[in-house]
C-alpha cells in the first residue's frame, strides 16, 4: 500500500501548493496521476476506477499549467532580443529575412512573383549555437507574436491530449495574428513515426492537419522548429509546404565566436582583450560555452574582490583561465550526427553534419 500512501502525499502537497506555486503543483499531480496509471496495471479489479482519478489529476495539472504555458505569448514589444543580440552569423541572419520575415511582412509581394510564403522552417543544428536565440530575434525583427513551446510541454502521455494541446495552441496563435509559433525540442513531438507508439503517432498527424490548415494568403502564421536530432523528425513533415524549408544553424565560426565574446563581455568591466586570439582559441566551441567562458572569467575578480575590496577588471588572463575549464559538447555531438545520418542513409539531407564532423576531427 505505499504506493498508495505517496500518491495521497503527493495530491496534499499539490493542493498545497496551488496557489504559491502551480508549476510545483502540477508536476506532483502528474506524477500522482502517473503512479496510479502504474498501479491500475497492478490491481486489474480497480483498473478503471484508477484511470479515471488519473485522469482527474491529469486534468488539474494541466488547468494549472495553462496559466503558464498556453498563455506564455510574447508580444513585439516585450521581446528585447534582436538581431542585433546574436554574434556573427551574418549570412544566416540575410537567409532568415529573405526566407522567413519579408515574406512574413509582405506576403502579397511573394505572390506576386510566385514565391510560396508560409509553411514551417525546421532549425537544425548542435546544441548552444543559438537555434532559441534566433527564433525569438526572428519572432522580434517580423514585429510578430511570438510563441515558445516545447516539445515536452505538449506531448502527454495520455491518449488524445497531445492532439489538444496542439489545438489549442493553434487557436491561441490564430487569436494573436500575426504569430510565430515556435516548437522547441521539435524531435520530442515530430520523431519519426515509424519509431513511436500508435498513439504518440497521432501527434504528428494532428500536427500536419493543423499545418495543413493554416492559410498563407489570409493568415499570419509562422511555424519555425528547432531541434538537436534532424535525423529523427518524420519525413512527412519535412515534405514542401509543411517543414519543407531547412535552415542549418552552425557553429560559430572564427568572426562569430569573436563576435560573441564580445557581445558576453559587452557590459562587463575589462582590461584590453585580444578577442582575435581568443577567437582562434576557441575553435569548437559553441555560444553557449563562450557565455559560460565569460562569466565564470568575470567571477574570478569578483571572488577576488571579498577579500581585496578592490574592484580589478576582467583580464585576458582570467579569460585564458576560464576557457581552460571548458568542456565542449560539440564534438560529441557532431560524432553522433555522423553516426545517426549514415545509420538512416540521410547523407544527401544533411550534408552539412557529415562535413562539420570530419572538421571537428580534422582539429581535434
Ligand atoms: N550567435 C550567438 N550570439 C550570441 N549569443 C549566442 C549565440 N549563440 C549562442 N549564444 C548564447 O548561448 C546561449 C544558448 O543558445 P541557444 O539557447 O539559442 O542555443 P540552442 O541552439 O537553442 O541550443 P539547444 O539545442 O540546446 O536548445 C544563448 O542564450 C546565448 O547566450
Ligand atoms: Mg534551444
């Protein structure tokens, strides 16, 4: 019966926290909801009566999470990130104004010339590179909406829920036109569907029901998707019309990695950096390991400053220090890429992960 006893714990702690602190509140209603689902499958007698509070709880987690998730809209005014947040990438930043926020701002001029405007763009590459940091500058420079959702926020485990959710969150961006929607961690939602449950399959085919049925000529609405797993997003939603464009985000390179430096070190007091070595010297790693580099560069005065009481600036030395200690995901990355694309035959899709895994190992 302990099972039964954590379950009753974890409701009164739900409850509890309702009002404080619903985020908290929601995950122990689910986790109450899952470990009944649990014992349902151990007590068949008592099998229904166990869904159905399961079911229950899914339900309240779920109101409580709405008041967070759904309504998480961000409008143009509020959205501080911009293009011109984002290091380097220059050319990039020209694909995504042609390919995604004139014809967003000006669809009529697509038409004119027979460019399809609309559909999904799926944004693929390694992790920290700024596949999130580009979608929200994107959703800011079209002057739209914008809305973040992750793949792990809407995939339930409970049959018809997903395909809710999904709805539901199209209605919200059809309300708020003109909008971007963009699903994070795209692979937890659009993996292969070959790979999935039957019913996890439904999401997908939710998914391109409600793709299918945005109108590019008389709805503002724009789907971009990012993920760490191309490999694995199902091939009918990759299909023309619907994630029919690719957009690969690289690794920064050398004037990126410099360009990042100095955007991280931008506000921060410094001594005179040389960002031109550093650059060289950072050769594999991605944006998020340069943030890292600088901040844990900036607390070494500031850990000095407790016991000097004298406030130094960043120097390049401590810069040299902080870069010592990291340890980059990338290469790791790109090695399962590799792996991943020539285990599926992908070669042709993704020609960039093949050659950005043999430049790594030509550096390692
Ligand atoms: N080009 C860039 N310019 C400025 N900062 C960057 C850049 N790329 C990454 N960063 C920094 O790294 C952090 C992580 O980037 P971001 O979250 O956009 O990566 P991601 O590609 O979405 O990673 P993941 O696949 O893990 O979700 C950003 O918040 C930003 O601080
Ligand atoms: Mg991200």
């Amino acid at each position: 019966m302990c099972g039964q006893q954590q379950i009753l714990t974890l409701v009164q702690l739900a409850q509890k926290q309702e009002a404080g602190n619903p985020e908290e509140a929601a995950k122990a209603y689910l986790q109450a909801a899952d470990l009944l689902l649990e014992q349902s499958q151990d007590h068949p007698a008592k099998e229904d009566e166990y869904i159905t509070i399961a079911n229950k709880l899914y339900l309240k987690a779920k109101k409580l999470r709405n008041k967070t998730f759904a309504g998480k809209l961000l409008a143009p005014k509020d959205n501080k990130i911009g293009f011109k947040d984002i290091g380097g990438l220059e050319e990039l930043k020209e694909e995504i104004r042609f390919k995604i926020i004139e014809p967003f701002r000006n669809p009529e001029l697509f038409n004119y010339y027979g460019q399809q405007a609309g559909g999904g763009i799926l944004m693929y590459g390694p992790p920290g590179c700024g596949k999130s940091l580009i979608a929200k500058a994107t959703a800011n420079e079209a002057q739209a909406n914008f809305i973040h959702v992750k793949g792990s926020d809407i995939k339930s485990k409970y049959v018809g829920e997903t395909e809710k959710n999904i709805a539901e969150l199209f209605q919200k961006a059809r309300e708020a036109q003109p909008t971007i929607i963009f699903f994070d961690e795209f692979e937890v939602l659009g993996g292969d569907r070959t790979e999935a449950y039957a019913h996890e399959r439904s999401a997908v085919a939710q998914l391109l029901t409600e793709m299918d049925g945005v109108d590019t000529k008389n709805q503002q609405i724009l789907l971009l998707a990012a993920t760490n797993e191309p490999w694995s997003i199902d091939p009918a939603l990759r299909r023309e019309g619907r994630f029919g464009t690719s957009i690969y985000i690289p690794p920064p390179d050398t004037e990126a990695r410099k360009a990042i430096l100095q955007l991280q070190l931008s506000n921060r007091p410094t001594e005179e950096i040389d960002y031109e070595l550093l650059a060289e010297e950072t050769v594999g790693c991605s944006g998020a390991d340069l943030k890292s580099v600088c901040e844990m560069a900036a607390a070494i005065p500031l850990k000095e400053s407790f016991i000097t009481r004298n406030r130094r600036n960043i120097n390049q030395e401590d810069l040299e220090t902080a870069l010592g200690k990291i340890n980059s995901v990338l290469k790791q990355w790109f090695r399962k890429a590799q792996e991943q694309v020539a285990r599926r035959r992908l070669e042709e899709s993704f020609p960039e992960l093949v050659l950005g895994a043999e430049q790594l190992a030509i550096t390692a």
